[in-house]
C-alpha cells in the first residue's frame, strides 16, 4: 500500500519536472536524460523525507544515579536539508548538549537519527535549531538542551550575494538551564582545526 502512494508520489513529482525542464529549454529527446525527472523527483522526495516519516524511536539505556549532574555532549551531526525560501541544500552541522532529567539517557545513534530527521525537510535555520531544541528536550527526556547549528546555504553560496565563505551560525537552548549559557557555548565550541570541506 505505502508503496503505490510513494510511486505515485514519485510519477506526479516527475511530471512537474519534466515540464520544467521544458520550459527552461532542455531538450527532452536527449535520450541520455530521459530518466533525470525521476531522479530529481526522487531526490527531493529523500530531501524532504522528515515531512512524511515518523520520527525515530527512542531507546533509553540508564547511567548511575550520581551522573545526573553531568553534561552529555553530542558533536557534530551532519545535516543535509533544504532553504525554505530556494528549496536549495543546506550542509551542516549540529552539536547538542544536555544534561539528563532522569537516570536513562538516549542511546548516541536515535539522537542523531532524531536530529537528521527533523533537517530532512525546507527549514529556516534560525527557526530549525529552536524547534530542534524543543524537539530534543521532548524525545531525549533532557532537563535542558542546548543547540548549535552551523551550516553553509548554496542559495547564498551560488546565487544572489554569491558569498562563498559565509556560514551561518545558530543556538537555541530549551528547558531550565542551570548552568552558564557562556559554559554552555563554550562546551560546545570545536576545536577541531582540521578544516572541513566547503563548511
Ligand atoms: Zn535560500
């Protein structure tokens, strides 16, 4: 059943790019793109993949009780998404600190599932990274969650202000911080001096 609602999907997305391809003048006889509607089509149905998909389950494992007050740092989840405003990559990454409500923690792997489910979809970055925070909080059971959002945007990188070193950076904290927002900052700052490619 979820099948032919994808493929249908698939075939009506296609049809609109096939014509406009058409418009932009490519020629649809080039046997050699004859597939490229489908593709495209497929491409921003997995780019857009967090609007349709559940997000990911959660599985909680427990730490000892006197590791409450402890900080759990995630650094460096890549995010692949999409500018709202462009429909035009977004490539990122985010780092994630909190400090646990209860004795049972997330397992590494659904935090970065959870958090590469919710980019799968067009975003305005400032936005994604509170409403990420405040998803967080929710699915981890985190006392509080602060975010940091870094990312590079192709609709400002290739087009328009063509400003190729620019890279957006965005935090958002939710719940009751008890520490520093300054410490907070500062934890999740990278020292990693190996340069990234393009962000
Ligand atoms: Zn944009």
């Amino acid at each position: 059943m979820e099948m032919t609602g994808t493929e249908d999907l698939l075939s009506k997305i296609a049809e609109h790019v096939r014509a406009i391809m058409r418009l932009l003048g490519i020629d649809l006889t080039n046997p050699d793109i004859a597939e490229t509607p489908q593709r495209v089509a497929q491409m921003l149905l997995e780019l857009t993949s967090g609007l349709r998909e559940k997000p990911p389950e959660v599985k909680f494992f427990k730490i000892p009780e006197n590791a409450l007050n402890n900080l759990i740092i995630v650094r460096n989840i890549e995010i692949d998404s999409l500018c709202e405003h462009h429909l035009l990559p977004i490539i990122g990454k985010a780092t994630i600190v909190y400090k646990p409500r209860t004795n049972s923690v997330p397992g590494l792997s659904k935090v970065i599932r959870l958090v590469q489910w919710f980019a799968r979809r067009p975003i305005l970055q400032e936005r994604f990274t509170q409403e990420l925070a405040e998803l967080l909080l929710d699915k981890i059971n985190a006392k509080f969650v602060y975010c940091h959002v870094k990312a590079i945007h192709l609709c400002s990188f290739m087009r328009g202000v063509k400003s190729r070193l620019t890279v957006l950076e965005t935090e958002a904290v939710a719940g009751e911080i008890d520490v520093e927002l300054n410490m907070l900052r500062e934890v999740a700052r990278d020292y990693d001096r190996v340069r990234q490619p393009l962000y």
